[in-house]
C-alpha cells in the first residue's frame, strides 16, 4: 500500500501539474494565498494538498527569477526533478538541508547544481545548524521572487518536502504573496543560513508590519521570563471581547503541537491553564506531550480542565507499536483580546515545537494576521479534533479498529503492556 500511494503522489505532485507546466510561462497563474493543510488519512488529493502548491510555484518559475528553499529533511525525487526542471529552463535554484540524512533526491540536486555557493544556482548541506552554534536547520522556507503573476512569494510552516510529510503528517503552510518587505526579511534570513557559520545576533524578533513579525532562533538563556512563546502569550486578556472575534465573549486559543515537553513545556502549559482559568476558551492538541507538562495541563482549575486531544496512533502491524500517523504541525491561534487589540485574530505558525529542540536550533515563528487566516486555521484544528484525536484521560474520540495483523508470538502481548511508542520508520522526533 505505501508503494501505491508513493507513487500516486509521485504521479500527483508530477504530471497532475502537467496543465501548470504547459502555462508556466504564462502570466495569469497565481498561487493562492492563505493557508494549506494535508490529511494523511485522506484520499490521495488530501494527502499531497502541500506539496501540489509548492511544485506549482515551481514549475511557474520565470526564467531569470529565484527560488530558494531552506528545509530539514527532503526526499522527494519529483520535487527535485521539479527543481531540476526550473534550473534548465532558466531558473535560479538554490537549496540548503539538514546533514542528518543524505537521499536520492538530494543527491540529484547536488549533481544538476553543485554545491557552489558563490554561483546562481547550487545545493548545500550544512554541517548541523547554518546559523547556529548547535541544534539542526530545522526551518521549513520557500520563497519564490516570481512565479505566474505573482512576486514576492513567501511559504513557510512545519511541512518538510519527504513522503513522510505526506502520508504520515498532518502539516501546515502558510503562503503570501505580493508582501514585499515580509520577502525581504525572509530573504535576508535565508542568506544568513546560507553562510553556514554562527551567526551575530543568534536571535531575531523582527515586527516587519502591522501584518507579520518574526521570531528567529536560537534563542539563548531561555527561561520562563524572556521565552518567545511566553512573550506572545503574555498579552492575552480573556474578556472583553470585540465583535466578530473570539468565541461566547472570550477569547480563543487554539494549540496544535508536535512535540511539547521538558521543563519548557511545563511552564508554556502553567500559562495556557492560567489563561483557561481566568477564563479563555482554550483547546489544545498534540503528538508527543512529556508526563510534567501533561499533568500541568490537565490540572483543575476553577473552571474545570484545560479541553485537551492527542492525535498520535499506531496503525499498522507494528510489533513495537511505533506512532505512524500524528500531527506534526507547530501552531497555534488566538482571537480576541490581545493587548490594546480587542479584535485581534492572529496565527503563529512555523518549525518550532515546545521543546527545548525547539529554540536552540535554526528555527522560526512567523505571526500573520487576519481573521480569514484564523478561520483557516481553526477549520483545520475543528476537522483533526473532531475525526483524527481522541480526549486525553477520557473515553470517546476517534479509536480506529487495530489492524489485522498476524503477530510474532508474544508480540501482541508486548505491544500492549507497553503502550503506544514514538520511533520507527513513520516518526520524527523534530
């Protein structure tokens, strides 16, 4: 079955766009804006609904212009076909990687660009973080100067280009266009990590409009008091509500996270109960949460507990019982009360989990404003919560039947006493 769908998504995200390539020199094609969402227990149109938008900008590519990626992992042969396909024509290809794997598909880009950074085009991987003094290149960029109609073409959020990201994860992507100075900055982080050394300041908090701000790790000497996160929660005011925003005259927060743990996790999690106690409408969701942050979150408050959903499962015929299908997004959304703001509706989406990891690598927060985002987002959150997760220290929610395996002898007894674990082919732990 996974070679099926690997090549149907092959098939897909390839000659599905065979019409976009046809026009690629035309100028009526656009990406669309706003944000998009796979679903990796979808049909095949719902599973490479990420990856189609960025093959797309691609193909559309004008000859002379740049596209230039930054991304942990990437094992898409036909994305770098696609690249490949843009450098030949004309395009100015440039990409960088995480050195934690090697693949066919990187392997094609460093033989059609060489690695030669001083040039137009080329493809390099940098030895553990581009910019930072440890951790991993864990950001998640695109950028595009033109493609179809459009300039200045920003994507960013948690989706790596690999199967995995597809068929296994729920991600996310951001995509803007026509917002030059967000590209600039954009741009200018992008040539900071292509340097490959540490950088100076290792820590950027960029307000590049009233729109967009940027949040740029590492992050040195975190601790509850000058944490990103705790900083952009600081603001949050739980009553009173403009109109056309929140939820029942309180504001809503929304967290669907990878990765939240260690002793970082614990006080993201002590603020958001605080918030749901002083009353904010406060739902949150996650793959892989730690035990101190799950037995903060799930305290009572005055007003009960903190709504809270996993979404990790176990499917396939797995001795280990490993995690392969989860979320792997990294966001969150607010709406309400914000500040001075009492219509606030904002989406903070990007590569950082709620881990320790999660700032001490190349990693990036981009908040975007405007309630159509929001609504995007929080359809997304409503369709895992309400069919993909299931309530945590209760019954109810979505418990897919166990899949008929013919199991080693007592492989079935061990998969149970131990429990669901996160590792194996289908998970990453980033």
């Amino acid at each position: 079955m996974l070679l099926t769908l690997a090549l149907a998504g092959s098939l897909l995200a390839g000659p599905a766009d065979a019409g976009a390539s046809a026009a690629a020199g035309k100028k009526k094609w656009a990406p669309a804006a706003g944000g998009f969402f796979n679903d990796p227990w979808g049909d095949i149109d719902a599973k490479y609904r990420i990856e189609r938008q960025i093959v797309a900008a691609i193909r559309h590519a004008h000859k002379g212009s740049y596209i230039r990626i930054a991304v942990y992992s990437f094992d898409r042969t036909n994305v770098a076909q696609a690249l490949i396909d843009a450098h030949k024509r004309g395009v100015h290809v440039q990409v960088l990687h995480n050195d934690h794997q090697y693949t066919k598909a990187m392997k094609m880009l460093k033989h059609a660009l060489g690695t030669n950074r001083g040039k137009k085009s080329w493809d390099y991987t940098c030895k553990t973080g581009c910019r930072s003094v440890q951790g991993v290149l864990h950001d998640k960029i695109y950028l595009f100067d033109h493609t179809g109609s459009a300039r200045d073409v920003v994507m960013t959020g948690s989706a790596n280009l690999t199967k995995n990201a597809t068929a296994h994860q729920f991600n996310d992507l951001l995509i803007q266009k026509g917002v030059p100075d967000l590209a600039r900055t954009m741009l200018e982080l992008f040539r900071h990590l292509k340097k490959d050394k540490t950088d100076k300041p290792l820590y950027w908090h960029r307000v590049i409009n009233k729109s967009y701000r940027l949040w740029v790790m590492p992050h040195p000497h975190t601790n509850v008091r000058n944490d990103p996160i705790m900083d952009i929660l600081r603001p949050v005011q739980c009553r009173g509500v403009g109109r056309g925003v929140g939820i029942n005259g309180r504001t809503k927060i929304r967290v669907s996270m990878h990765a939240w743990n260690g002793d970082r996790g614990v006080y993201i999690a002590r603020r958001l109960r605080h918030l749901y106690a002083q009353g904010c409408n406060v739902k949150v969701m996650w793959a892989l949460a730690g035990s101190g942050m799950k037995k903060v979150i799930g305290m009572d408050t005055r007003r009960g507990k903190v709504r809270r959903h996993a979404n990790g499962y176990n499917t396939d015929c797995d001795p280990e019982h490993t995690v392969d299908m989860y979320s792997h997004q990294k966001y969150m959304t607010i709406s309400g009360h914000y500040g001075k703001d009492r219509t606030a509706s904002l989406v903070f989406t990007g590569s950082s989990n709620w881990t320790h990891s999660g700032i001490s690598g190349d990693e990036l927060i981009l908040r975007a404003s405007g309630p159509n985002l929001v609504n995007s987002w929080n359809r997304n959150f409503d369709h895992i919560w309400t069919k993909r997760s299931r309530p945590v220290g209760a019954g109810g929610g979505f418990r897919p039947d166990p899949p008929d395996c013919q199991w080693p002898t007592g492989a079935e007894r061990r998969a149970t006493a131990h429990g669901l674990t996160f590792g194996g082919a289908h998970w990453e732990d980033d």
